[in-house]
C-alpha cells in the first residue's frame, strides 16, 4: 500500500509541475488564436503523463531500457496527439473566421449569410441566432421605411388639407371685411363649417399622437357589443342618409366587454364613417357581431368594389388614403389609424379583408371575465 502511495506522489508532483507551465502558457497565449490553446493543451496532457512517468520511474529506479520504452511510448501519443489538436484547432479556427466574415457582412449589408462550412454545434447555433437576428433586423427596418414612407405621406397630406381651407377663410374674411361679400350670412356658415373641418383634423392629430406616445386614457367599464353597436349607428344614420346608403345591422351577440366606452364608440363611427363615404348610393352597410371563443368579433361590411391586395396592409397606415378613387373629399387619412391604435390598447386586434362587392373590417375584443 505504501509502494502505490508513494507512486502516486510522485506521479501528482511530475504531472503537477508539467500542470503548472502549462497554465503559465495558456495565460501567456490567452489572445492568440484557439488552435495554439489546444495545442498547449493537448502537450500539456501528454507532457503530465510523461513527467508522471518519468518522476516514477526515477525513484523506482527502472533500467535505462524500460525508461526508453515508456518514453517512447509517451512520445508517439504525444506526437498523436499535437497533430490531433492541431488539425481540431485549424478546423474550429476556420469556422470562427467564416462566422466573422459573415457577421462583418451583416453589419455592413444588413443581411447575414450563414457559413457553409461544418462548424461545431457551438458555432452552429450561433450561426443560427445570427441568421434570426438578421430576420428580425430586416423586417425592423421594413417597418421603419414603412412608417417614414407613411409620416411623410402625412405631413403632405396635412400641409395640402390645411392650406385649402385656410385659403377659403382668408378669402371669406377679406371679402367681409372689404364689404364686397353677396351673401354675408353664407360666408359666415362656410366660415364655421370651416373651422368645425380644421377642429375635427386637429382632434385627430391629437388623437393620434397620445396613442402613439403609449398616453391614451382608458376609462373601461362594462358594456354590452349590441349597447356600442346601437350607438354608433344611431350617429352615423345622418350621414349614411346623406349619401344614399342603407345601414344594416346583422346578428349582434349582446356580448359584454371591459372597454371605454366613449373611444370604442368612436371606432366603430370611423369604420361606418369610413364605410359610407366608400359605398355608392343604394348600397348597404352593415354591421354584425358574433362571439368566437373568449372573444368577441365586430364587424363593417361595405360596398366599395374591394381594395387592391398590394394595399390591404397599409390600410391602418398613418396617413393611408388608398387610391384617388377612394379618396374622400375631407380628412388626412388619420381614421383606421386611430381605430388601430384603440383597439389595440384594448389588447385587441384590427383587421381587413375583401369579401364579395367590398371588404369588411373586423375588430377583435376579449370577452370580459368581470362578473355583471
């Protein structure tokens, strides 16, 4: 028993000290490539076994043949074994590179482009998360130059509704002021019809801009679908008579739901607003709710002949008028934008398809769980 401790002393003190350089040259060579890491590590494997063996045979004082024996043997495994870890390192070092390459061409490009060579799994699923990050970045700046596309669309939008009234009531006043006006009670309803035009637009805007800052009060209570639907239609009759466009309501579920009332009111009156200027005289308009699941669908269905597909997903757009066709006379296409941002700070969702004659938007609420 004393004989194997005294073995293994002496192997830990040769293996040790072999150790010791060992680690003394991997913190000298710690940012150099990893192929010279591996190396020193696969020498110092082979130099601990050999210095054990050594120290071993030393103090069990071998003949000088089985010393040359084992160091031999010793040798040719480490000979083995450095061509081994050489050959691992190149190959891991040539994919590190490859993956450098390529992310350098993803940061300059944008696009990442995964190496072809066969990496470890390591490198692989790095390789991986790249090429997903590289997904999400592209559709991300998708969206931005989408978004800028919309703002500048808007802010043309805007400069052109503001300046032609503004216009109109420079015109009117001046004519009242020289006294030159026919009719100065006509001038004076233009006038105000005017102002109600610019006041509604600026409303809009202001709207628009507390839902994009994330600052909407909500003040949600619980109220039925069928409650919600009745008062939009009743606020848009006036204008849908205007028009010549029948309104009808299809099945309503009396479905209860946490909302504000006030704002989901005024999302389902730009949708039939947005309906109605959309449809030709004697057309219908019509509007239904159904309860799928734990939630509850509306929906308002028009007659405007469709929307080209390319545009269906840019409807909710800030700024978004469609074509000129349907365009209408009046506001700066801030409407579905504004039913888009409600509605999804009702944790809800907005949608729009073509059906048969029109297209129907659909809006998506969660049933409310609150006991009535």
């Amino acid at each position: 028993m004393r004989d194997v401790l005294l073995i293994a002393l002496y192997a830990f003190l040769g293996a040790a000290g072999v150790g010791l350089l060992g680690a003394a040259a991997l913190r000298v060579l710690r940012r150099r490539s990893l192929a010279a890491s591996l190396a020193v590590l696969a020498a110092v494997a082979v130099g601990a076994m050999l210095a054990g063996t050594l120290a071993v045979a030393w103090a069990m004082f071998l003949s000088s043949h089985d010393l040359s024996v084992v160091t031999t043997v010793v040798a040719m495994a480490a000979a083995v074994s450095l061509v081994t870890a050489l050959l691992l390192g190149r190959q891991i070092v040539a994919g590190c590179r490859d993956l450098a390459v390529a992310a350098h061409g993803f940061g300059e490009g944008g696009t990442f482009a995964a190496p072809t060579r066969p990496v470890p799994a390591e490198l692989a699923a790095l390789s991986q998360e790249l090429a997903a990050t590289s997904e999400r970045l592209a559709a991300s700046r998708e969206r931005e130059r989408a978004l800028e596309a919309s703002r500048r669309e808007l802010v043309a939008w805007i400069s052109h509704d503001l300046r032609t009234p503004l216009a109109g009531l420079r015109a009117m006043s001046e004519a009242l002021e020289d006294g030159v006006a026919d009719d100065p009670d006509r001038y004076h309803r233009q006038i105000r019809t005017e102002i109600e035009r610019l006041n509604g637009m600026v409303g809009d805007l202001f709207e628009l801009s507390r839902v994009h800052a994330g600052t909407l009060p909500l003040s949600r209570s619980r109220v039925s679908v069928y409650d919600l639907v009745g008062d939009a239609l009743a606020g848009a009759a006036p204008l849908a008579r205007e028009h010549g466009v029948r309104l009808a309501d299809g099945p309503l579920d009396a479905a209860p739901v946490e909302v504000d009332a006030v704002e989901m009111t005024r999302v389902l009156a730009n949708l039939l607003v947005n309906a109605i200027r959309h449809t030709p005289a004697d057309g219908t308009v019509a509007v239904a709710a159904e309860r799928r699941a734990d939630t509850v669908v509306l929906s308002v269905t028009d007659a405007c002949g469709g929307i080209p597909d390319e545009d269906l997903t840019r409807v909710f757009d800030t700024g978004w008028r469609g074509s000129r066709a349907r365009t209408p006379p009046a506001g700066a296409g801030l409407g579905l934008a504004i039913v888009r941002g409600i509605v999804e700070a009702h944790a809800g969702r907005a949608d729009v398809r073509n059906v048969a004659g029109g297209c129907r938007f659909e809006v998506t609420l969660p049933l409310s769980t609150a006991r009535p």
